[in-house]
C-alpha cells in the first residue's frame, strides 16, 4: 500500500468508485479507494439499480443526466462492458389532478436542462405498459431514458478505468483511524498500515458514521430496511415483444422493472423499519436482513390491483436489505461541515441510479473548489446542529412513507416538527400561526383566520391567498410584527476584522460605527458565493467593538466553513456563532417608528435613526440590537434580542402596538414584498453558476478594490460578453406563481428559467425573477412562460416595481 496520496476515498459502491473515477477525469491520477470487503459489498450489490432522468430539481436532473450519457458510453465500451437496458422508459403514475399539475411543472423544470418528459393519460399509460389496470388512474410522466443497470458490473468499471488512469484500489482493507493534522492533512489508518493524504472522502453507505465517529462528525444518515422480490416468467412479457417500461406508483407505494421475463417489484411499505440504529455487525458485507413480506401485504395488495398479472405467478427471490437516507431525503456530497480537506458523498438513497452524476459534481468540487451547477441542494452544510440520530430517523420513515411522492408547495410534513423553536413559538401557536420550517426553526407562515384553516396542497395560488394579502395590507397602511428565527448571525472582533471583510465582499464594506451595509462574496470564480449584511456596533458594557455578520437562515455552517478558510493566521480576527442565541423581531409598516418610540428610550427619528443604522438598546426592559433595515420595503426595524429575553421585548411591542394597529405577519408575506422590492433570495436567486454583473448586482462590485476574493477571475469574466442575464417579470395570469425552474420560452426554444415567483400584493401583479439569454434581456421583452404546462405570457419589467425610489424605507 501506498504511505502517500492526494485523496483517499473510502468505501467501495458506487458513491466511492464514481468519486475515484471522476477524480481521475478531472486530471487527478494520484488516488485512492480503500474498501474493508469487495466492491459493492454493501448497498450497492443488492441495489435495483433504476437509472432515471427524473429529478425535482434543475441540479439533480443534470447529475442524473450525467449518470445517463456515462453509463450509455460504458455499456458501450469494449474493453469493460457493462449491462445497460437504456431507454425502456417509465412512468410516474398519479390518480389526482394537483399530481398530474406537479408532472406538468417538473416537465417545465427538466426542459431547461434539455430533458424532455412527457405528461400522458391513462390510456397512454396502459397503451405503454400493458400490464396496468387504468382503474383510479388519471396518468403519468413518461422519462423516454429511464432503464436499469447492472450494479456491480458499474462499480467494477469504474473501478477498471479509474485503476487504467493512475488511481490504486485496495480491497480488503479496513479503516480503523483518522488523525487531522495542523496543516489539514490527513494520516488514515488502517489494518495493513498508514498511509498519510491531503484529502478524504466519505463514502461509506450505511458505515457513514462510523467513519464520521473516527473524525468527530455525526452525519443525518439513517438506513431503512426495503424489500423487493423477482417474479417467475410472465406471459404478457413474453408475449408483449418489447421491454417493459419501469413504474414508479404514489398511489399504492410500489415499483416495477422488467427482470429477464419477469419483474422486479419493490414497496414502500408504511409499516416500515429503520436498521442498525443500535450499530453493525462488523460481519454485514454482501449481507441480507431477514425477509418479512407480511409487512408490506397492504402495499402488495395495492400493486395486485394495479398489476393483476401479479397473481398469477411465483416468486422467484424475495431481497431485503439496508438502503440509506438523509433527513430530508437528497444525499449529502460535499464538504464536512467544520473540516477542512474533507468530504463526502453518502445518503444515496437511489445511489446507482444517481452515482455517476453525484461522483462527478464531488470530483468537480475537491479538484477546482466548485461544480459547475450550485449544489447547495446537496450539500452536507445546508443541515446544522439540529440533525441528531434520533431526528434523522423520523423524517428517514416519513420519506421512505412518500417516496414517489413529490413535495408540493408550501407543504410541511409532520415528522420531527419542533426541533428548533423559541420562547414565543407557542405564544405564536395560541395567536392562530401556521409555521414553515426553515431549516430546522418552526417559522410563521401566516396567521390563520380560523383554527381548522387548512389550505390545498397546490401548485395554484391556495386558499390563503386572502390572508397574506391582508397581512401585506396592514404592513403596508400600518404596523407588523413578524419572528425571524434562525437567521445567521456572526459577532467578528479583532482589531483587523475590516481588513478582513473588506477582502471577503467584492464591493466596499461600511466601517463606520453605528452604520449597516449590505454586500457579496463571490468565490474563486468571480462567482456569488454569498450575501451577508455588515453591522458595526461600538464597544459598550455588552461587548466589544464588532462588527455583526448577517446571512441566510441556512447559511450557518456554509459561511462559517468559508470565512474561517479565508483568515490569515497573522490577522487579529475572531468569529463565533451567535445565530442560536439571538432571534430577530421585525417590526415594518409606516407606523413602525411610533411603536418603537413608544416601547424603547431614546431619539428614533428619522434624523437619529436613519436606514441603515444600528443602535444597541431596550425593549421595554429586554436588552435589544436594533438595525434600521427592511426586507419588505416599508420603513422596518430589525429588532435582535437574546432569547432569554425574548417574550419581554415580545409583550412590550405588542403592548406598544395597541395604539397603531399592529398586526403579525408571516415569511409568506415577507416573499410577496420582497419580489415586489426586486431583493432577492440565496440559492433561490444567488447562485454559484452565475457572476454578480450576470445576477444584477453591478451597484454591490468595486473593481478598484485592490483585493477580494474572486476579483482576478471577475475581471476575466467582465472581459467576455456574459450569456445570461437576471431579470424580473410580470406573469399574465393570477391563477399559478411562476414556480422555480419553470422554463421560458419563445418561439419553441428555451430562453430562460425562473428562479422565483410569488404574486405582489400592493401592486397586484404576477411577479417573477429569472436568468435569461441576454438577446432577451430587454425591458419590455415578451416571451411564455411553460407553467405546469399551460404556456402564459410573460414580458421583462424593470426590477423593484413598488416604490423604486426606496422612499417608504427611508421615510
């Protein structure tokens, strides 16, 4: 064995092989796989090995593209063949209308990746696969490249061709440490001795935690135990002279794949099982739970109905074995929160399916820094501290429950509500809220008129549609008050903290105390890494002088990992986290001033307090960080209070807001008023795949700044014409937002995609944000927007169309 390599990957499926070899791809030879048995010893051997082109996502439909065209050329590879059934086709069926609406929009989505699905009826579906029954059927989405492959013969390729480009595989080799140095790198021990690298990768199945113990990491991955059985030979297959095309049924929680002259079933069962929750047997490899088909009868019976030649035949082979998921049920490739030169690639519930596109955007990501689509939707860091064993676990049951099951909009599901809440979630509760979660936190949606007020899952505009927009309303004409729980907050002291940030934003950084800015941090590329807002708070019996780092809700462990990379070891600069111990209370509206006034000490002028100030204060008698600044665009105060505290500076303003018509409001407000004000969202619309001049953020970039990061590539990026352009829309139509990933069209071909929509309230319009060609990128543009498949005309207005002089929020 090697003592010295760049990577080491551990783990031998499909996650470690697609990893080594597209290591090797991206020109990286100096590799290593360690596994503790063979190859696809785990999962991976027993896997169905469905390969899709469905995602619900932009991101994950081109890693399963990817996955596709790879395993197309390695089944056509002379040297290492591997056995491909491409392009059988699948179907996705659905017995009710909103199902059929979600098939219309995904179709949209993967358009713009150049994936086209097809929405079809029952008959269609029954005419594509005649072994179905219609009944309780309205129809489907058909994938043209759905098929299924042969496991361990792609891992053992991939394998082959990664050993043919440098990289070494050792077998039979048993990690048993994993030691960090001062300088980041790595010593790994193992059975047949050390071998010390720069980089190492998790891709352990359901071991995960075990090698996460080794580095002092607990990753949300929890294993559910699923079966599948393998029919005798069918006649209708026999007979039907063709392949049959995969299946894939919500309503009865079952899947098919034709296997030789049979199928492949599999269940969903909802009387499901978790495994090795009290640990693994270190002898499990290329191993089976016990078969216990009595638990999943209810879900036989549903696909007996669907299937009835079912019926007539045998059982061949009845597999039971583990398959591993995360807490919200997509894998986690990428960076290990808090480590350095650490990765991983792990909870592939659908792992050969969608292993080669995960190994290449996790190859992408340790050679060059990124990939070339955002991954946050993957990324291990977009889960904080919240995600312990026993939660991962619940919502692991709740999506195996749901696994052909899409997630509407606005729908929250039930399993492990509550893990993040505050001292005045239930005070909130008895005020009628419904709560979103956000990243853990329970949030406030809306306030709900009356307590079995239940809207549809939808992708319509719902039936609070009304309530928001009284909420937005009383902001608007008034006063409200609305909990922001969770958002990121940093306290960054030193006496080179601005130096630092100064290097960290690629436009200028307010250094004045008392003041808040607003800025971008791109990464290596020129690209938009982040958005954060900068508080300077003077030094007073609470602290020091500091400086306040604000980002997204998620952003926690994504922009501490970034920061910290990026300090120099000869700077006076600390940060800590203080995003658990603070909630923000947002008070907004035109009278949101007297109810300040009337609850704080001190001059709240306009001339005092101008936007954009900060001011350490009370609350009645609830310490308190005010910062004049707003997400609505009315005149808006974040109010920052520590938690003790929380329910006094709560029952102060409340208290204070008798007089003005104050009113809460919920994040569902918030988005219509942000669309209306042209501010914009992380990952939704700040994303690593495009520049700040191409994301409409020309006013935030100082090119004359000697230094920050990202600067040399934007420059290079600034010389070349850009190819797409940010845009905001106005929707024709009140019936359905414009939902992320829909594509724009003119003339039959894609010109855009939306990255957000929600309807503004105060100006009554359908608004949407996109990336657009730039041909198209004029104001004034018409085009049609692909909405769950009714085509709606669209045209480009000027951004921020309620009040574009920023005049409310100064008042």
């Amino acid at each position: 064995m090697k003592s010295r390599t760049k990577v080491v990957v551990i783990g031998g499926g499909i996650a470690g092989c697609s990893t080594l070899y597209h290591l090797t791809q991206e020109g990286w030879s100096d590799v290593v796989l360690i596994e503790r048995d063979e190859l696809t010893s785990g999962t991976t051997w027993h896997s169905a090995a469905q390969v899709t082109n469905f995602g619900m996502n932009q991101t994950m439909v081109g890693l399963k593209s990817h996955s596709v065209a790879l395993y197309k050329k390695l089944r056509d590879d002379p040297e290492y063949p591997v056995g491909y059934h491409h392009g059988d086709g699948g179907i996705r069926l659905a017995n009710t209308e909103a199902q059929m609406q979600g098939y219309r929009h995904f179709a949209s989505m993967a358009r713009g990746m150049g994936v086209e699905y097809e929405v079809i009826d029952a008959q269609e579906c029954a005419r594509r696969h005649p072994l179905i029954s219609t009944d309780n059927l309205l129809g489907g989405l058909w994938d043209g490249e759905d098929g299924d492959i042969d496991p361990a013969q792609l891992s053992q390729a991939l394998a082959f061709h990664a050993r043919k480009a440098g990289a070494e595989v050792y077998r039979h080799t048993n990690v048993t440490s994993l030691t960090q140095h001062r300088d980041d790198t790595w010593t790994v021990g193992t059975d047949k001795g050390s071998i010390d690298a720069d980089i190492v990768v998790n891709a352990c199945g359901y071991r995960v935690n075990e090698v996460g113990a080794m580095m002092g990491v607990h990753h949300p991955v929890a294993s559910m135990e699923h079966q599948y059985f393998i029919t005798e030979d069918i006649p209708g297959i026999v007979e039907a002279g063709h392949r049959m095309p995969l299946l894939r049924c919500p309503i009865s929680d079952y899947y098919s794949r034709q296997e030789k002259n049979g199928l492949l079933v599999g269940f969903y069962e909802q009387d499901c099982k978790t495994w090795g929750m009290d640990g693994i047997s270190p002898n499990f490899a290329n191993d089976l739970c016990p078969d216990d088909l009595d638990r999943v009868m209810d879900v036989l019976e549903g696909a007996f109905e669907r299937m009835p030649a079912l019926t007539e035949v045998g059982i061949k082979r009845v597999v039971n074995g583990p398959i591993t998921y995360t807490i919200d049920g997509a894998p986690l490739v990428g960076q290990i929160p808090g480590k350095r030169n650490a990765f991983c690639i792990i909870g592939l519930r659908a792992g050969v399916g969608e292993g080669g596109g995960h190994g290449w955007l996790l190859a992408q990501q340790i050679v060059h820094g990124e990939a070339q689509y955002d991954t946050w939707c993957i990324d291990p860091r977009r889960f904080t501290g919240h995600t312990n064993v026993e939660l991962t676990a619940l919502k692991a049951i709740e999506d195996y429950q749901n696994e052909f099951r899409f997630h509407f909009p606005h729908e929250h599901r039930p399993a492990g509500r509550g893990a993040k809440t505050t001292p005045i979630t239930p005070i909130l509760e008895a005020e009628g809220a419904e709560f979103t979660v956000v990243n853990g936190w329970e949030r406030v949606e809306y306030i709900k008129p009356t307590p079995d007020f239940h809207p549809s899952l939808t992708f319509d505009f719902d039936e609070a549609f009304d309530v928001i927009a009284a909420e937005v309303r009383n902001v608007q004409e008034n006063v409200g008050l609305c909990e922001v729980n969770g958002f990121n907050r940093f306290e960054i002291t030193g006496t080179d903290r601005h130096v630092f940030l100064d290097r960290m934003f690629c436009g200028n950084v307010t250094k004045r105390d008392g003041r808040v800015g607003l800025g971008y941090l791109l990464n290596h590329f020129g690209m938009v890494k982040g958005e954060a807002t900068i508080a300077n708070i003077p030094a007073s019996d609470r602290g020091p002088a500091r400086a306040w780092y604000g980002s997204a809700a998620a952003s926690e462990f994504h922009d501490m990992d970034w920061l910290r990379a990026h300090m120099n070891a000869d700077e006076d600069v600390q940060i800590r986290s203080i995003t658990n111990d603070q909630t923000i209370l947002v008070l907004a509206g035109p009278k949101s001033r007297d109810v300040l006034s009337a609850c704080s000490r001190g001059d709240w002028s306009k001339a005092a307090f101008p936007w954009l100030s900060v001011r350490e204060c009370f609350i009645g008698f609830a310490p308190a960080t005010v910062m004049g600044v707003s997400f609505s665009g009315e005149l808006a105060y974040e109010i920052h209070v520590p938690n003790a505290s929380l329910y006094a500076a709560y029952t102060a303003l409340r208290e204070a807001g008798k007089a003005h018509d104050l009113k809460l409001f919920g994040a569902r407000a918030v988005e219509s008023m942000r669309m209306e004000k042209g501010f914009l969202h992380w990952k939704a619309d700040l994303i690593t795949e495009f520049d700040p001049f191409e994301t409409a953020l020309d006013r935030f970039v100082k090119l004359d700044k000697p230094d920050f990061i990202g600067r040399d590539a934007l420059l290079k990026r600034k010389e070349a014409e850009p190819t797409k352009k940010f845009v905001s829309l106005e929707i024709a139509t009140d019936k359905t937002p414009a939902l992320g990933g829909a594509s724009l069209m003119q003339e039959g071909a894609v010109v855009g995609t939306i990255t957000s929509g929600d309807w503004g309230h105060r100006i009554g319009k359908n608004l949407a944000y996109a990336f657009v060609d730039v041909a198209v990128s004029e104001v004034g543009t018409a085009m049609q927007l692909d909405l769950c498949g009714d085509m709606v005309a669209a045209q480009i207005i000027a951004a921020g169309p309620y009040d574009p002089e920023f005049a409310r929020i100064r008042s």
